[in-house]
C-alpha cells in the first residue's frame, strides 16, 4: 500500500509542478505540521476522565498532549485565568505522516454516514480543518475500555499560499474532499 508521504513525492509533486508551471520543488505547497486540538472544559471535574482523554490521544498520535491554560477568565462558563482547559498535539515530519495516514486510511472511513470533508474545511491561507465528533472511529481506541466519548479538532497547516493551492494538493494526497458541484 503507498503512503501519503510516497504519493505527495511520486504523484503530487510532477503533477503539481505542471498545474501551476513552477520548476522548484520547494515552491510547491506542501503539509508543514497537523495540530490535535481538544477542550477539556466539560471534564475539569473528573480528573479519572482528563487522564483517560490525554491516554487517549497519546495513544491517537503517539505523542504526549500539552495541557493549555485558559488566557482570560469567562465567569459564564466558569473558567478562570490559568486554568488547563485543553490539550494540544503539534505533529511534525515522520509522526504527522504515519497520523495521516492512519485518519485517511482507517479512520475517516469508519465515520458513520460519512460523505466528504467540506469544502468550506479550506480556509484561505489552504489549511484544512476537520471537527472529529467521536475519537472511537481511530483502530487504536477499544470502545469496551471507554468510559466517555469526546470530540477534537484536526488542523493540517500548509504553506500553500491560497486556497486554491491547498485544495489541489489535499485533493491529489487522497483526503476525501467533496466533489465540485
């Protein structure tokens, strides 16, 4: 089976080179890093749950979250200044590869009722945002140990410089982007 990183080499980069007319391979959009974000607001009283979500994700993207703090106090939601509010996962080079791999090839298929990534998931500087509601549909999590299901955010940042660019190279790489209408 190939890879992502083999078909962003073998396939994206000639056929993006022709698209675009560019001869330098580095003037190609390419996937810099992929941030896991997760709000853990909801589970700051239970601190059984905020460990078991950080094994979670741990366990998602092989690498140990950083707990992030809130930076302003919201009285409505309860929420002080300092207070760890979320997790976050930066992945980089060969990790955020076998990570895409693993949401395109085995994950984003297990989705119930799935159709497509939006569209509208291609902000103008061509990073892709995509909301997870259920962190089962990863192979790695056995529901039968699972005392609580959460949802995070996938954000695949590029240095593609629009939108356009960005769709193409998402396109090409496999992700299950909606067709054009």
């Amino acid at each position: 089976m190939i890879t992502i990183r083999e078909k962003y080499n073998q396939e994206a980069v000639p056929e993006m080179k022709k698209k675009f007319k560019l001869k330098n391979d580095l003037s190609l959009p390419k996937i810099e890093k992929v941030v896991v974000n997760i709000g853990i607001g909801k589970f700051l009283k239970d601190a059984l749950l905020v460990k078991e979500i950080t094994q979670s994700i741990a366990m998602i993207t092989g690498q140990k979250p950083l707990l992030t703090k809130a930076k302003k106090s919201i009285a409505g939601f309860k929420i002080r200044e300092g207070l760890e509010v979320g997790l976050k996962v930066t992945l980089r080079k060969r990790r955020m590869w076998d990570f895409l791999d693993r949401l395109i090839l085995s994950a984003i298929p297990r989705v119930r009722d799935f159709r497509g990534i939006k569209k509208t998931s291609v902000d103008r500087s061509g990073n892709l945002n995509i909301g997870i509601k259920e962190h089962l549909i990863f192979p790695e999590i056995l529901p039968e140990q699972v005392k609580s299901i959460f949802s995070f955010q996938i954000t695949v940042v590029t240095n593609a410089k629009n939108r356009e660019k960005g769709m193409d190279l998402f396109r090409r790489l496999g992700f299950p982007i909606e067709a054009e209408n």
